[in-house]
C-alpha cells in the first residue's frame, strides 16, 4: 500500500507531496544549512535572524519550530521564506553573514513543530511576532537554546564571555578601555 502511495506522490509531483504532507509526522529530523541572501522573504517580511526557508509542502509558511542540534543556532524560528533547492524535509536558516553560513555548513536537525502555519503572509506575520516575543523572554530570563540562540544572547550581552548554557561567547575586549572602538570598512564579501 505505501509503495503504491509513493509511486502516485512521484507522478503526482508537487500537488502529490502536498497532498502526502499530513501522513508522515512534521517532528523529526532535518537537514539544515544557512544562507545569507537580503532582501523580502516569500512571506512579504525582510529577511532577519530567526527566519528559515523550507519546503512549503512540508512546513507551510507561517508555522514555528524549534530547531535543535544547531549548535548557537538552536532556538525558535519562524518558516518565512522558501527556495528552490529547499525540498523536503530541508531546512535553510538565515544567517547575517556569508562567513557565519559558511561556517554552519549543512548539518542534520532535530525539529519540533510549535505551531503549523496556513501559508499566508498573516501567518508568518503573526507567528514571528510570537517568536520575536518567546526570544525576549528567554533573553530576560538568561535562557539559552529554547526560543533564543546563543547569537540573540551574544548581541544583548556583549561584555559577559559565557553564556547561560556555559559555552563561550564572544566578549568585548576592550571593555575598560575608553579609547573609542576601531571600527573596519565593511566587507563586501559578508
């Protein structure tokens, strides 16, 4: 029975995968890489930390999961943004930087579906609002790795050298210095 499932979900090509999507479960595992593009999100939302492109006929625009295994990445995010290559059970997660992207690499996942998105822009709007405010409580509280990521901790607490989940963070070495920061021209390549 499954195999003849899968052979008309082949021949039925997108709207067969669509119609598959509530038969296998939505938690489990991922594959994960990051991408650095700017710009509006196939939901009309600018491109910001917290969003991931997945396939839409796997998580609908507008659902929140958390991601762990993610490394600082883990945390909460909102499906926002799709992509061609994003198929499946894929998952690319925006980064603010080509050398941070480059870094993450591509790497399997865990996901747990918080709330299934319907694919509109009202969704993905509202559900980014939750996850903006579930990232502020964890901030708050010095949770790490539910909702916040260790970067959304880094950029709040530039001084502390840990986080709350112990691992390193990057500190500001010039903390007691009053000698203003040197700041680099950008870099076209980030």
């Amino acid at each position: 029975m499954i195999g003849r499932v899968l052979v008309m979900a082949a021949l039925l090509g997108a709207a067969g995968r669509s119609a598959l999507a509530g038969t296998e479960p939505l938690n489990g595992s991922y594959l994960a890489t990051a991408y650095t593009q700017k710009g509006i999100t196939a939901s009309g939302q600018y491109v910001h930390r917290h969003v991931v492109a997945a396939d839409p006929d796997v998580l609908p625009i507008g659902t929140r999961i958390k991601i762990r295994l993610a490394g600082r990445y883990s945390g909460e995010y909102v499906v926002a943004d799709t992509g061609d290559k994003i198929q499946g059970r894929r998952l690319d997660i925006y980064l603010p930087t080509a050398r941070a992207c480059k870094k993450f690499g591509s790497k399997p996942v865990k996901v747990r579906v918080v709330q299934l998105g319907d694919g509109t822009h009202a969704a993905a709007k509202q559900a980014d609002q939750a996850v903006k405010e579930d990232v502020k409580k964890d901030v708050d509280n010095k949770v790490v790795g539910n909702a916040a990521t260790e970067a959304d901790w880094a950029a709040t607490h530039p001084r502390t050298t840990t986080s709350p989940a112990g691992t390193a963070v990057k500190s500001n070495s010039n903390a007691t210095s009053t000698a203003p920061a040197k700041s680099n021209p950008p870099n076209p390549l980030e």
